[in-house]
C-alpha cells in the first residue's frame, strides 16, 4: 500500500543493477537504522548524525547525476526510504506502544487519521503529477526530445514538460507546482502533526510524563528507556518522529517567510 506512491510496479528484472540496489538499500535502510540505534543512547546519536549526513550526500549525489541530460534514469530511494519508515513507524506504534496499555482509543484513531489523511493527499498530489507529465507527452511527442533538452520549464527526471514554477521533489519523485501544490501541503500538515502527536504519544509512553497543561502529557525523564530493547526502540522511533516533524515544521516557516517576504513586495 505504502509503495502506491510509485507510479508504475517495481519490477526488479526491469531495472537497472544500480536501481535494484537503490530499491533493497532503501527498503532495509531505515528500519535498520532505527534497530541498531536503539542498541544504546551513545549508538542513537552517533547513527542519527551519520544517517542525516548520509542522506544529504546521497541526495546531492543523485541531483548531481540525474542532471545529466543523459543520464534520465529514476532513482526510487527516497521515496521508498519514506515509505518504510511511515510503514516501520506504524508498525512499532501498534505492536509495542500500544501494548503497554497506556494508549486510549481515541488516540489511536486519532494518529490513524492523521496519517491516512496524509498518505492520502501525498498520493493524489503525486497522481497530479504524473497526469500532467502524461498529457505533456502526448501533447507534444514530435518535438518532445528538443523541449526537454531546451525548455527551461521541463523536468528530467519526469522527462515531461510542465508549467514554470514547478519543483521536483525527490521525496515523492514528482514535481510540484499550482496543480498539486494545495495537496501537497495538506499532505506534508497532516503528516507533521501526526508525526507530532506520535512522537508525544510514544515518548511520553515510554518514558516518565508530566503534565504541561491540563490533558496534555510532556516526557520528562527517559533514562531508564535503554535497559529494555523494544523500549529502546520505541523511544528511538519516537526520536526519530519529533526530528522529522520539526524538519517540516522548518520547511513551512521558510515557506511562510518567503511567502511573507514577496506579498510585502507587491504592497
């Protein structure tokens, strides 16, 4: 379900040797971050800062490459990357979160919500996507192959013809722009606050809470979370959850700011 994203079925013998091992790297990738880094707290930093300077090579690698005009071919490590980890997340939260018996119904449904509203809008914006790249190919095959190597609004990667102001995301493998970018946004809020709300609901499972405001539960002491593994990891997954909404959280105050900053222009 997770792999929908992806526009067409991954069929490995179709593939290049290096998309298959792009495809394999990214599908154990994070989960096995996830599992070794709750080995110990010395561990999760370590593998934590190693990942997010991997992760940053390997997408200036990939834009570095597949902005060669002849080098077209798609890379799928991201965004099966994403997919497992929403997956592995998921996983974690309802076999051994929710087991310690601490989480209510309603938050439960709440989280499912929250992170069923946003596979959902990501997906409809990357189907946007692709519909307009498709059309674009049909509108224009004659002269398709001159477009693409001249246009400043085509796109390599979706090796399709697209209106200015479009970004590729290599997160979603597709670009975005005034077609699908509502979706998109809808899809990166709802995914932040569920990541939020996990994260708070996890961390404050497994570790010693207290109460900020009325209902609301912070986690205060978490030393004792390395002396059991499944803990560890439910903690390590928690961690990993708040670093990657308050990533999102930075990318909306950029946009906001930008926003910002070219409406006071126009003033």
């Amino acid at each position: 379900m997770m792999l929908a994203f992806i526009n067409k079925p991954l069929m490995l013998c179709h593939l290049r040797p290096s998309q298959r091992w792009s495809i394999l790297l990214s599908v154990i990738a994070a989960p096995l971050t996830l599992l070794v880094s709750a080995l110990s707290l010395y561990g999760t930093v370590i593998i934590f800062i190693a990942t997010a300077i991997a992760l940053l090579y390997i997408r200036h690698c990939l834009l570095q490459t597949q902005s060669r005009e002849r080098d077209r071919s798609k890379s799928y490590f991201f965004i099966i990357w994403l997919s497992s980890s929403i997956l592995f997340l998921m996983c974690v939260f309802h076999i051994w979160v929710i087991s310690l018996l601490e989480i209510l119904p309603e938050e439960n449904v709440i989280l499912v919500v929250l992170t069923t509203g946003s596979i959902a809008c990501l997906y409809s914006a990357k189907q946007k996507a692709h519909q307009l790249v498709k059309s674009s190919l049909l509108e224009d095959a004659e002269d398709s192959s001159e477009v693409y190597s001249n246009s400043s609004d085509s796109c390599i990667l979706c090796q399709g013809i697209l209106p200015s102001g479009y970004e590729h995301c290599i997160w979603l493998d597709c670009c975005i722009g005034s077609d699908n970018n509502k979706l998109f946004s809808c899809g990166v809020f709802l995914g932040m606050a569920a990541l939020f709300y996990g994260s708070n609901l996890t961390l404050t499972t497994v570790c010693h809470p207290f109460i900020f405001y009325k209902t609301i539960l912070l986690p205060d002491d978490c030393s004792d979370v390395y002396y059991e593994y499944t803990m560890a990891i439910c903690f390590v997954c928690g961690l990993y959850s708040l670093i990657i909404a308050l990533l999102i959280l930075w990318f909306f105050i950029k946009k906001t700011l930008l926003w910002l900053r070219d409406f006071s222009g126009l003033i």
